[in-house]
C-alpha cells in the first residue's frame, strides 16, 4: 500500500487520464482510501479503473468494511455501506474467498443490510463452512 496523500492521488489520476499506460498501477492505492473510508477518492480509483479486489489472495475489502461496520455501524454504518455498494459496483466480488474457507458474505451473516446488498451483486446465500 502506498502511502500517498488525497491531493497527490487526484494528481495522479490526471497523469493517468494522459497516460492511460498507468492505469495498472492504481490498485496499489485502493487498499489505503479503503482503509481510510474515504469514499471520493476511492471512487475516483475505481472510475479511473483501479481494480474493486485485492491483488493479495488472503485479503478482501469487503470482508474489512463487514468488521468496521460491526464497530461503527451506529456512527459510521450508512457510509460504509456505501463505499461497499461502490466496490460491488465496480466488480468487488461478494463471493471470494479468502483464509478459513469464508468470505465477506459469511461473516456479515447477522447484519441484514450488509447480506441483501451482498446478494443484490451475486452473493451465493448458502453458508461456507470454516477450516
């Protein structure tokens, strides 16, 4: 993950309109405006074609904003969904999965906002069993 400031992305997202060539290497920064739940700059990401999946096997956004949501859903639940139905948008796959044979999908079994908008993108309803 790169460590690169919200002004600095959206100048390089202008360097990658003229350069199309840089576009494979936006998803190095997805992972840090996840994190930061920072919706805009990751929308601009992902429009400007950044990839909605980790390139890491064993790492999932989705299954990230299932847990921040479990914590900050009274405050913070609303845009978090948000930023989830933007990665779905963009091709964030519901049903990847990831350690413990499980995805985002079986770990937001309990939060009925997070499992609709989920199977609304293609996520297979029937449980994984963990390994």
């Amino acid at each position: 993950m790169k460590n690169l400031t919200r002004e600095e992305l959206f100048e390089t997202l202008q360097e990658v309109e003229a350069h199309p060539e840089l576009k494979e290497d936006l998803g190095c920064y997805v992972a840090k405006f996840v994190l930061e739940k920072d919706r805009e700059a990751l929308e601009r990401l992902l429009v400007a074609g950044a990839p909605a999946n980790s390139a890491d096997p064993l790492d999932d956004y989705l299954r990230f904003l299932v847990h921040e949501y479990a914590v900050e859903r009274t405050l913070r639940g609303a845009g978090i969904l948000g930023i989830m139905e933007l990665l779905l948008k963009h091709g964030a796959d519901p049903n990847r999965v990831t350690d413990n044979n499980l995805r985002a999908y079986d770990y937001a079994v309990g939060y009925k906002d997070i499992v609709v908008l989920f199977e609304q993108y293609g996520a297979d309803p029937m449980p994984r069993e963990p390994v």
